[in-house]
C-alpha cells in the first residue's frame, strides 16, 4: 500500500511519482471514446486517490473515540497486514466502489461538512469491516469487532451476515476468520443468515450485483436489500453486455475494465430509468431494474462514461470553480452548473455512440434524440468562460464527432419522433425556466392591444429555475411507447395519467398524429388553467399542422406566456395573439 504497517506520519511516506497519461489514451479519453489502455490509466489515478483518502480520514479522526470498537490503527494494521501477504486482491478491495463512498462519506461526517444519523463510531468503524474482508480475501487469520448497521455486518465485495439477536439500529459485532472459515458472530460465511454478493456476467466482464453494501448509495447509507430479481439482473446483463460487445468492442473491452459493481434499483415506470454514479465511487452503477437488455446497455455506458469522467478529472482541471451560471440540460428538468453540463455531454456522447450502431425502432429514435441533444448543450457552453484550455479542447473533440453525426440517414417515422421530442423538452423547458423582462412584456402588450405588430425581444435570457408539475419527458414518454408498440397507446386513451405519470389525453392526441384534437385541447386549456404544458403542446400541434404561430412558442413560450397574462389571459384567443409576433394583422 505504499505505506508503513503502523499508521504513519506524513513524513514516513515515501514521495509518489506523478500519474501520467500517454498522448494516445489521453486523446482518446478527451474524445468521449477510449479502451482498456485508458481505462487503466484512470484506474491507477484512483488507487492514488483512494489510498491519499484513506490516510485523510485515518489522520482527521485521530483522537476521536471509537468505542465500542477498536482503535483505527488496529484495523489500519490488519489492513496492511492483509496486503503484504496478497497485495492484489487487497487493492481490487481497495478500488472497490462502496470503499471509496464511505471514505468519501466518514471523512465529511469527521470534518462536519455532512449531517448523519448514525454515531461517528459507526462510520469510522467500517474501517475495520474493510480490513476484514482484505484479511479474508488475503487467507489471513485474524479477530476484530466491526460495526452493526440495523441488524446487517455487511463486508465490502464480499457479503453480509444478519445478526442475531442485535438491537436497536447500531451496535457491533466480532467478526473472525481461521483456517479459511468466516464467522460473523455465530454465523458462518457457509451457513445461514450469511448473504454472498452475486456476480453478473458477460462476454469478457464480471462485476457484483451489490444489493447489500450500506454505501452502495453513492451518498448516504442505505440499509441492506437483498434482491428477489437477481435471476433476471443477471439474465438481462448477459444480454446486455452481448450486444455491447457486438455493437461497441471497444467501449464493452473498456468498460470492463473499468466496472465492478451494479447497484441495483426498484423498477421504474417504463422509459424513465434511474441511474446513478459517483466520483467517490469509480466503477459502480447504480441502476433500476431495466426494461429490457437494449436500456441496460445503455444505462451502463451512460454512467462508465461519468465514472471515466470523474476519474479524468481527478487528474486535469476542465473548469475554474465559481460564478452560479446555469445552463440547459436536454436531459433534465432543471437548469445545470457548468460542471453538471460537462458530465452530461461527455455521458451522453456516449449513449449517442451505442446509439448509432442499433437498428431497432426505439435506436433510432434515441440516436436521432441524443445527436441533436448533446450537440445543443455543447454549442451552450461552448462559449463559458471558466472553461480551461483542456475544457475547451474537450467539448470541441465531442462537438466535432457529433456534428459529423448529425446527417446521417434515420428511419423517417424515429426521425420525426425525435424532433417534436427535442423541441418539446426545449420549448418546456424555456417556459419553465426563462423569465420574461416585464418592460418587454408590457411593450409587447400595449402593441397588441393597439393592433400594431409585436417584435420579439433581443437579448440574453434570464434563467430563474421554476418547479414542473410534472416531467418534461412525459409526451417522450408517450412517443417512445408509441414507437415500440404502435398499439400501446389504446389502453391510454381512458385514463392516460394512470400509466404514465402526468400525461393527459391531448398529449395522447399529439404523439399519435391527430393534431386537429390535439390544438382544440390544448387551446381549451390555456384558456381555462395556462401553464407552460398547455402552451408548448398548442405550439407542437400548430407545428404539426405547419401553422406559422407554432414557431414563436416553441422559440420564445415564456414570452407569449407574459403578454398573455398582461392582456387578461381567459379572454385573449392564444393563438391569434402567438400569430400577432410573427405577422403584421
């Protein structure tokens, strides 16, 4: 480990060389595209990274008690012990993505930074949970105590036992190994009450299936789940990994190399996955349970791409911190800081790149989505001043790639879908988030009360984050099923809120092409309750019917918006009033 047996001083430890990345694996990272080659380079960055934390939070927390457990130099001990007699199953232990979430999480706790629930001691004693499973991983004999979580031990990659007879929320349990026999407790690591961490495998990668680990969150604890779909994870991940293999050799050889664990989730409504990942946790995703393998290969290349991310800048600065700009995130709700946007790019290249190699109707639709998504958020920060040199050249490599992208030929129907998407979660979006200036608004109002033709302003936007009643993916959603199954919308039309979370039946009558319904809806209701759902749906079906009004309020909704509400709102026809900003009456 680089380090002495005993805990040492900052003295005792030997310089490290600094970390290098060779040119061709460096291009290849700041391309959004790399291999094994890289991934290995970021890998040995966060050995670096994990061992300087350990050794912060061993060296904040000297002189805190650890009562009733040992002190952290005895499981600082046991842990070297551990790697001197096998140094290579100990450092997979110690890159394993739970070791790093709760370093990261114990050290804010010590510090004050982050509130917790649980006693300091408990925190500070998954030391000794780590150094237990580095003494089993390593066959080494060895006794400790290690903290109780709500019942559960749970040892990092390896496991957990359920406690017998434990009390309360916290407490401790002594956990020993002898002779390649573990006992947690009086539980065997053979017997009962012992729950093994099961693996997922693919063509070329095994990772854990991490249902147990109390920092498998990413933030947080979070208590032990063992999982009763492990059976179909597994199934799903084979599958997965099989057409990422097929379809992307290179990034499935890379992300191999890379991953260790999935995390998994609850399942979520159909077409709106969650997934999670961490710059504390290199090489874990967190995950609900997909929907089908196609959404699970591109979960995980979507959060490999954060962690290799993540991990690139544990080494280059992309962008000076400071200013509270935000900016527009094609994939979510709400206004994003630089930081966010660059994550988001660099995530959603990749999702584009898997993309582009699938044939299958909803392929199609992501891959014309994403390439026109991801290349809008790039031109929106491409011009931030605290980008870095390096941050430039990095947004100019994926902005390159995916301009070359955006020409190539899409099934007509996907491409379609993908354009009323990208428009709606844009129009949305501004209607949301973009404020109107109240001069401009009352000068266009004035104009259109004296009949005389209203100019749109010019001018920077002013972005004061709002709060959607519902998701800006919703008619997305409604398009996505549409396109998997034609006939899925059917069983909406009675009651579509009830299957998908927020839709209404004129967002039904858009997706499916019956525009006339769709503008008689929407239209009744601006005039009855306004929103900005209402509004940008009577843009998307005056766009559909190639009305010239639809283009101002998709461009501009929050303004036509204003000059609504400043003229009275119920009794001012939307329509005629969108028409007013782009011809003379």
């Amino acid at each position: 480990m680089d380090v002495d047996a005993r805990r040492p001083q900052p003295h005792d430890v030997p310089p490290m060389p600094p970390h290098r990345v060779a040119l061709e694996p460096y291009r290849d990272l700041l391309s959004g595209a790399c291999g094994p080659d890289a991934v290995n380079s970021l890998r040995a960055a966060e050995r670096s990274w994990r061992l300087l934390l350990l050794r912060a939070l061993v060296d904040a927390a000297d002189g805190t008690p650890t009562a009733p457990l040992p002190a952290l130099d005895d499981g600082w001990r046991l842990l070297n012990r551990a790697w001197e007699a096998a140094p290579g199953p100990v450092e997979r232990l110690l890159l394993y993505p739970t070791v790093g979430t709760w370093a990261a999480y114990a050290l804010r706790r010590v510090r004050g930074s982050v509130p917790g629930e649980s006693p300091l001691w408990v925190e500070l004693g998954q030391l000794h949970a780590v150094a237990a499973s580095a003494a089993v991983l390593a066959g080494v004999d060895f006794r400790t105590t290690t903290p109780v979580r709500d019942g559960w031990v749970v040892l990092p990659m390896l496991g957990g036992a359920r406690v017998p007879g434990a009390e309360g929320r916290w407490g401790s349990a002594e956990v020993s190994a002898r002779g390649g026999t573990l006992r947690v407790g009086e539980v065997r690591r053979d017997g009962p009450g012992w729950f093994p961490l099961r693996e997922l495998n693919g063509e070329g990668c095994t990772v854990l299936l991490d249902d147990l680990d109390p920092f498998r969150g990413l933030r947080d604890p979070w208590p032990p789940q063992p999982l009763d779909t492990a059976d179909r994870y597994a199934a799903l991940f084979e599958e997965a990994w099989s057409l990422l293999a097929h379809d992307d050799p290179e990034t499935a050889r890379a992300a191999a190399t890379g991953l260790s664990s999935v995390v998994p989730r609850p399942r979520a409504e159909l077409y709106r996955p969650h997934s999670a990942s961490s710059g504390d946790a290199f090489g874990a995703v967190v995950a609900s349970e997909p929907d089908d393998a196609e959404q699970f290969a591109a979960t995980l290349v979507h959060e490999f791409q954060h962690n290799k991310l993540g991990a690139f800048m544990h080494l280059f600065t992309l962008y000076r911190d400071g200013g509270t700009e935000r900016f527009y995130a094609p994939w979510r709700d709400d206004p994003r800081p630089l930081g966010g946007l660059l994550q988001g790019v660099y995530a959603f290249f990749g999702v584009t790149r898997f993309y582009r190699r699938r044939q299958t109707p909803l392929g199609a639709f992501e891959f014309a989505l994403w390439r026109a998504q991801t290349l809008r958020a790039l031109h929106g920060i491409r011009d931030a001043e605290r980008l870095t040199d390096l941050g430039r050249e990095l947004t100019d490599e994926l902005t390159a790639r995916l301009t070359a992208w955006q020409d190539e030929p899409v099934d007509p129907r996907a491409l379609d879908a993908a354009r009323q998407a990208a428009a709606d979660h844009a129009a949305s979006w501004r209607a949301h988030h973009v404020t109107a200036d109240p001069h401009e608004v009352a000068r266009a109002a004035r104009a259109y009360a004296e009949n005389r033709p209203v100019a749109l302003p010019q001018g920077a936007d002013v972005i004061v984050p709002g709060s959607p009643r519902r998701g800006l993916d919703t008619r997305a959603v409604l398009l996505r099923r549409l396109l998997a199954d034609p006939r899925a919308l059917d069983a909406l039309r009675p009651d579509p809120g009830a299957v998908v979370e927020g839709a209404r039946p004129e967002d039904v009558a858009l997706v499916t092409g019956d525009a006339a319904s769709a503008r008689r809806l929407f239209e009744a209701r601006v005039r009855e309750e306004g929103g900005p759902d209402a509004w940008v749906g009577l843009g998307l079906a005056l766009r559909a019917e190639r009305h010239p009004a639809a283009d101002v309020l998709l461009a501009r909704p929050e303004f036509v918006m204003g000059v609504h509400a400043a003229q009275g709102g119920v009794d001012v026809d939307p329509v005629r009033l969108a028409s007013a900003f782009v011809s003379e009456r």
